[in-house]
C-alpha cells in the first residue's frame, strides 16, 4: 500500500506566511515577533494512505495525534494536503479509464 509522508512545521508555515505577505519586515523582524508569540509549535508529520486512512504523528513526542485535535493552520494544511490528493486520485482514475 503507497504511503505518502507529509512534514508540517506550524512555525515555518507562519515564517513563510509572514514573508510572502510583508515587504517591509526583514528577517530578524520576523524571527522576533515568531519568538515573542511564546508559542508551542506543532510539528507533525501526516501519512496519508492510498485506501484514504490517515495517521498524524507529533515529531516532538512520537506519539499518535489525533486527527480532532487539529486546529488552525494544521487543520488549513490537513485540508489542503486531503483536497490535492483526492484531486490526484481522480485526475489518475480518468486517465486510466481514458
């Protein structure tokens, strides 16, 4: 069975967010308002299998996270990452019955 492994850092997702949308903040900027949210960061890594099943590892602990404890941009990136591969799956069973 195909297993797809996906890394989700929630502070670079905010890094990143921060960077494409501000022209004006340089890097240390950024980095200080990142440090000053005195947050827990998740870093979560999503394996998504081909029969549609799903397991969410906590990189930090290793343990199981449950997909209903997902909030926020962990939640934003799941949906995107489940949308893009039912849109794969699809886009594939056409061109084979094509």
């Amino acid at each position: 069975m195909k297993v797809t492994n996906v890394r989700f850092i929630e502070r670079d997702f905010y890094k990143q967010m921060i960077e494409t949308n501000s022209d004006l903040l340089t890097n240390n900027q950024i980095e200080k308002i990142l440090n000053t949210a005195d947050s827990y960061w998740l870093d979560l890594t999503f394996k998504f299998f081909e029969d549609g099943s799903l397991t969410i590892i906590d990189n930090y602990t290793e343990l199981h996270f449950p997909l209903s404890n997902l909030k926020g941009a962990a939640f934003d990136f799941y949906v995107k990452q489940r949308i893009t591969m039912i849109r794969a799956n699809l886009e594939a069973k056409i061109l084979q019955t094509a």
